[in-house]
C-alpha cells in the first residue's frame, strides 16, 4: 500500500491469541470510531468479554463515539452474540450494524479499523491468520476506504432490531 509510513511496522498474525491480544489494545485505544466487517459477529473474538468491555467504556465516555459493524450472516450474529448484540441494542446512538449485500457476503476478509490508524487484516474471517498495523494512517487508509465502500452498499437488518416493549 503505497501510502503507508516508511516505520510502521506490520505484525503477522498466526493465533488467536494474538489475534485477540491486537483486537483488545486497538479497542482499548479507540478514540472516535470502531469499524469491523465480520462474516458472523465471530463470537469467539468480538463477544469476548475484554472487547465488550473495551467497546462499552469507548461507547460511554466518549460523546462522538461511533461503532460500525458489517456482518455477511445477520442471523447467525444474533444468534450466538451474548455479549455484543445486547450491548448494540442498549446504545444504539452509537452501535450501528449493517448486513452486507449478498455480492460482499461471500468474501471471506474481515477487518477491524481503529480510528483509521489501527488495522488487523484477516483474509480468512474465522481463521486468526492476518496482520496487524499500528498506528499508521497511511497504511490504514485503503482499508478506511473499502470499509466506506462495503458500508454505503450494506443495509440496515431487522435480526439486529431489539424487541420494544
């Protein structure tokens, strides 16, 4: 990628717990936005509760914050969401889920974007390989920009609804 920073180091992802250590520190640092694509939610990294936890202090100390997460398979997120799902439907000012459209469904990427500086890059959503960026602009700006593509193109889901009562 042709913009990033000439020191910003890209890390290899191998595991999970790697994976999770990146998501958890990149979470803990959000400032004003969160961005994930995710075939389902992947309940084993983002319904942990160290993200949820990460995810809720940005959501309730920060007034501009903004979550944006782009599902492929809305009923499975629902479905196996404990954590998260109910945490959407508590603040909804500042969760906002998406399903993509089916021609986006099928890839199998998933991203996590930090305030458009922190990226983990998976090619394979479900599978822990990838790399991780820190703190770098420029390499995260791409992924910033296929992030907007894939979100203006996504549609709002009623699996994500909570029940009025």
């Amino acid at each position: 990628m042709q913009d990033a920073e000439p020191t910003a180091a890209l890390s290899q992802i191998a595991d999970f717990e790697t994976l999770a250590t990146y998501t958890d520190r990149f979470a803990s640092s959000a400032r004003t936005r969160v961005d994930v694509v995710t075939p389902n939610l992947e309940p084993q990294l983002y319904d942990r509760p160290a993200f949820v936890a990460a995810v809720e202090r940005f959501a309730l100390d920060r007034r501009d914050a903004r979550v944006r997460i782009l599902v492929a398979d809305a009923q499975a997120a629902v479905r196996y969401s404990r954590r998260l799902i109910p945490l959407t439907r508590r603040l909804p000012s500042v969760f906002e889920l998406r399903q993509l459209r089916p021609k986006h469904a099928d890839s199998p990427r998933a991203l996590l974007i930090i305030d458009g500086r922190h990226v983990i890059d998976r090619p394979q959503g479900g599978r822990p390989d990838g790399v991780a960026s820190e703190d770098s602009p420029g390499r995260a700006k791409p992924y910033a920009e296929t992030f907007e593509a894939l979100y203006a193109e996504s549609d709002p889901h009623t699996e994500f609804r909570g029940l009025q009562l």
